[in-house]
C-alpha cells in the first residue's frame, strides 16, 4: 500500500511543478511506472527468498516503457476530447 502512495506523491508533485500537456503526461507516466518497478523489485529482493537480477529489472522497465507511452497517449487524446465535446473544464 505505501507503494501506491509513493507513486500518488511522485505524481501529484509533478502535476504542479510542470503545465499539462502530451509531453509531460507521457513523462509522468514513465516516472510513474519506473517508481513502481524499482520499489517492488527493491521490496522482492529483500523480503523474498530469491535473488532478482538487476538485468530482470532492466528488462521490465524498457518493456514496459513503450506500452506506458501508447497507452498514456490514447488516454490522453481520449480524455481531452470528452472534455472538449461535453464542455468540461474541470473534474470536481
């Protein structure tokens, strides 16, 4: 659980250091994602009774660094154009 509160953090300090906008989306998303795997490979490395390679963690990251790109880039084209056709300026 204090691993999706990190990540809450990591996210909720970019959204007001940086203006919204695809570039930062996909950034904060990276970060994000990278967060989560370096914290629970850190975490299954020490609790676990198996020794996880770095080259694992390597490997999952730049796996999942593309789809995090995509994806985040769908959602965001998506988000934005509900917003526009409905005339929403914020969510309450």
């Amino acid at each position: 659980m204090a691993l999706f509160l990190v990540i809450g953090i990591v996210i909720k300090t970019f959204n007001n250091l940086f203006p919204e906008n695809i570039i930062t989306t996909n950034l904060i998303s990276i970060i994000s994602v990278m967060v989560y795997h370096i914290i629970s490979f850190i975490i299954l490395n020490l609790v676990s009774n198996i020794s996880y390679d770095f080259m694992l963690l390597i490997n999952i990251i730049t796996h999942s660094f593309i789809m995090t790109i995509i994806y985040t880039t769908i959602s965001y084209f998506g988000i934005k154009y509900i917003f526009n056709k409905f005339n929403i300026k914020q969510i309450k």
